[in-house]
C-alpha cells in the first residue's frame, strides 16, 4: 500500500507592532475582561489581525461579545475562533462553544484578514465600550477600497509556512508532545476523501465533526496551532471524480471549510484516477476558482508529483489550465520522491523544484522570485515507496535551499513516520532510518 501525500503555501508579511488595548464589560455587569486588538501581519492591501480576551476577573466568563466598526474601503474577508457577522461596516464576534468559558486569568483570541488598511474603532461589548464608560460615536474614518495585485496570493501567518502531514493511523503521536519538541505549530492533515458521492469524510469513512479526527485538531488548536486539511492523496475513493461538476466539488469542499473555519486548504492531486484526467483536473480547478471567490483571503494549495526534471506532461498540463482558467492556485507543491529508487534526494529535489520554477515561469508570465514564492516542496522523511532515503543532513539542505530562495511552503510525510526503526522496511509509523523522535518536525519548524 503506497504511503504517499503533501502539501504546500505561501508567503511571509511584514508584522505590525500596533496594538490597542480595551477593557471589555461582559454580563453579569461586575465580569469585565481585557481585549487586545494587533495587526499580526500587514501588506500593500491589507492585514492580518486577532484579538485576544483575557478574563482579568476572580469569577470565570461563560460567553463573549466583541463589536467594532471598519472604515469605509475596509472589509473582514476571511475569520476564525470566532463566529462573525457583518452588518455594513459594524463587525460583531462572538465566541464558539468551545472558546466561551474563561476561567479566572485565562485567555482565547480569535483572528481575521482584512481587505483594506484601517483599523478596528468604535469597539464595544454588550453595548458598552471597550475603553469603559459609554459607547463610543466616532464615526468611521473613510479610506479609498483597495484589491490586491492577482498574481499575489494573501499573505499568511509564518508559522503556515512550515505544516508537515498528520494523520489518525499509523501510531498517530499526541500533537502537543510534537508541538512542544519542535516549535512546529501546523500541520497539513490528511485526508478527506469522498464518504460516498460527493460528501467528504476523513478517509472517506468518519465525520468531519464529532469523532478522532475532530479531537486531534481541537488538540493542535488547543496547544496554539492551526490544521490545513489536505484533500486526496494516493489511496482511497475521491471526491474529484465523484463531484459531478466544478460547482459540486466546491460545495463539498466549502463544507470542510465551514467545519474548520479554515484559512488554507490543499488539493492533493497524485492518484491516477484525478492526477491522469483532463477533465477531472479541469473540475478541481474550477472549484478552486469558485472557493476563491467565495472565501476571500483562503489559501489554496495543489500537491503534485514530479519527474527530477519537474513537472511531468500531466502536471505541465494542469498548471497550463489553470493559468488559462484562472484558478487563483496560491502554492503548486511537488512531491520529490519515488523517481524509481536510489536517486540524490537533495540534487533530485533541487532539479525538480528547478523545473517547477521553470513550468510556473512559462505559464504564468512570473520571474524567478515570484515563481519561488508560489512553490511549495513536500518530501517523504526516510525510506520512500521506492526504497530511497532522505537523511536527516539532506531534509537540512532540502530546507536551507528551500528557505534561501523564499519558497512559499515546506512539508514531508509525515509527523506519525518521525522516529527511528533503523533498517525496518517501509512503515506509517516510523521511517526506517536511524534518527531522533521527531528530528524532521524539528528542522521543518526552522524553515518558518
């Protein structure tokens, strides 16, 4: 059974250091609690923010309730840990069910891209300000609306950059024991796959909500991470071709979306039956296009296999298409491995990424800086399904060429192979080479 999957995106923005501090009044009137508003990440067009309350109380808080106003020309376009509505220029967030409860001292934030560069202003809580005292009047300012350039995808936290495979077999490893060792923070979790027809599922057999998979990312969110779910992979029944059209294939993905109030999602595009189909590739495509649409400010991501030279006919075409549909694809990944066994993983990898650079190049109009910060390598840790072998010394080089040329993403699968059986045959829970518990994690969490 083939062992394979990956992963992909994007591009680092420069921080903000601004940072607005409100006292917030929660109900009963005596529970106040603290709200902390900062820019996390900032571009031409836009920025990335979160707030974060803290309960400062003796008493614990069972909800909250954060209001503020966007100027004119500024808008949320893409949200999470928090459930948000819009009412013209008036944001208000409340909380999910399971970030509501704060005890005394503790602490939740939740996060949002806006389009546009003005700041949060006005903020209240349960109608009163944020600052204490009534609620604020001061009207909106107002700033001309601004889009971002198309070839430039919506930059993303830096931690994103850096999201080795996870998954809930082979000896899955508890996330937070991972996240602690190695100062990883994301990972890409694989897989959905279709539960029948065009309904997705993880492994195409347990719900999206309520079971295992649920709880491993309620863990890695809990400990301060973030999940990209990866759609696909070798194995299994897919959605591609189940989904009747491009809007359908959409609609299941929009559900993962929802589910997770995700911020990327990646198309793991390697089995035969998706990878080796022209109108398959086309229907993901399009349904890549129509998510863009519909979420602004996701990251979208496509894995791909690859020869040592690049892309092969098959990945040529699909990034072809998408240039012709205009997809909005964020990342391309390859996977460099399986090239039939006992290949120079490092010059392998560096050929074949080389040749990515060229195909995107060649497509896409781009030069050599924006075709590297569009490209993504996902590597296969150890013993491949063709018996070779990525050492840990050759993931370092792997990482440091990856890093020198600003490549949008860095992954491997996976974090449950990420421990030593020296010698032992191919394996979903260790990586037959000799090494340290979770020395891949460690030198991928370096590439953020």
């Amino acid at each position: 059974m083939k062992v394979r999957p990956f992963r992909a995106a994007v591009l680092v923005a420069s921080l903000s250091t601004a940072v607005v501090t409100a006292t917030i009044l929660f109900a009963p009137a005596a529970s106040a609690a603290t709200a902390a508003f900062v820019r996390t990440a900032s571009w031409s067009s836009g920025y990335e923010a979160k707030f974060t309350v803290t309960n400062d109380t003796s008493t614990a808080i069972s909800s909250w309730t954060v209001q503020f106003d966007l100027p004119a020309g500024t808008r949320v376009s893409s949200f999470w840990d928090a459930r948000l509505t819009t009412s013209g220029q008036r944001i208000t967030a409340t909380n999910h069910s399971w970030n509501g409860v704060l005890a005394p001292g503790a602490s939740t934030s939740f996060g949002f891209v806006a389009s546009g560069t003005g700041d949060p202003i006005n903020c209240t809580v349960n109608g009163g300000s944020c600052g204490g005292g009534p609620a604020p009047t001061t009207p909106p300012t107002t700033a001309p609306p601004t889009s971002p350039p198309p070839t430039s995808p919506p930059p993303v936290p830096a931690g994103m950059k850096a999201a080795p495979y996870i998954y809930d077999w082979g000896n899955a490893p508890a996330p937070a024991t991972v996240m602690s060792a190695t100062g990883i923070r994301w990972f890409t979790r694989a897989f959905i796959l279709s539960g029948g027809g065009c309904t997705p599922a993880w492994d195409g057999a347990r719900p999206l909500l309520g079971g295992s998979d649920a709880a491993q990312i309620a863990a890695i969110r809990a400990a301060g991470g973030d999940i990209i779910p990866s759609v696909g992979g070798w194995s299994g029944n897919k959605l591609g071709p189940n989904c009747a059209s491009a809007a359908a294939l959409a609609g299941a993905l929009q559900q993962v979306i929802d589910a997770y109030q995700l911020r990327a999602i990646d198309m793991d595009v390697e089995n035969i039956d998706e990878f080796e189909n022209e109108t398959v590739q086309d229907r993901i495509l399009g349904a890549l296009k129509i998510l863009k649409q519909n979420n602004p400010g996701l990251i979208t991501i496509v894995t791909i296999g690859t020869a040592t030279t690049g892309p092969t006919w098959w990945g040529t075409r699909m990034i072809n298409r998408a240039a012709q549909l205009q997809a909005g694809v964020d990342v391309w990944t390859i996977m460099p491995f399986n090239f039939g066994g006992h290949a120079d993983m490092y010059g392998s990898t560096v050929s074949a990424a080389t040749g990515l650079r060229d195909t995107l190049k060649a497509a896409f109009g781009w030069n050599d800086t924006t075709a590297y910060a569009r490209m993504g390598i996902s590597g296969m840790n150890g013993r491949s399904d063709q018996g070779e072998i990525t050492t840990v010394a050759q993931w370092t080089q792997i990482r440091d060429w990856a890093r020198a040329r600003g490549l949008a993403r860095l992954a491997f699968w996976s974090v449950n192979r990420d421990r030593p059986c020296p010698g032992a045959p191919l394996s979903s829970g260790c990586s037959s080479i000799d090494q340290r518990n979770w020395e891949f994690t460690a030198i991928t969490a370096g590439f953020q």
